[in-house]
C-alpha cells in the first residue's frame, strides 16, 4: 500500500525467494500475463523493489541494516 502511495519499498526476501513466487504461477496467458508469471506475487508486492539477502550471515544482517537506515532517514 505505501508503493501505491509512492513511498519507495524495498521487499528483503531470503536468498531462495518468497514462498508466493510459486503459488498459482501462470502456464499460459490467462491472466494477461507471459508465461510463467505469478499474478497472486505481482499483485501482492506492485510497487515494490526486491532484493534477496541471507540474514543468517552478519554481512547480510549489515546490508540489511544499512538499507533500513537509508529509508529510515531519506
């Protein structure tokens, strides 16, 4: 809601991805969308950026703060 509103969200997601990427994928373009392609997925993160990121590791908790301390004070 706040990327419809025009705030720039940034989605961390674990290095294997959202559990909703492979829920309902497309095999065809029935929902106007290529192959392949996640309708429930898009419509649940529009406006959004994505970024993968192990946060088992201390450079990726780090990367993840920083990111967090970017959006926090722009």
């Amino acid at each position: 809601m706040m990327g419809d509103m025009g705030a720039d969200v940034i989605k961390i997601e674990a290095l294997d991805g959202d559990v909703g990427r492979a829920v309902a994928r497309m095999e065809s373009s029935d929902a106007g969308l290529p192959a392949g392609r996640n309708a429930y997925f898009e419509t649940c993160n529009r406006s959004k950026r994505g970024i993968a990121i192990n946060l088992k590791t201390a450079e990726g908790r780090e990367i993840a703060h920083k990111l967090s301390r970017a959006r926090t004070a722009g």
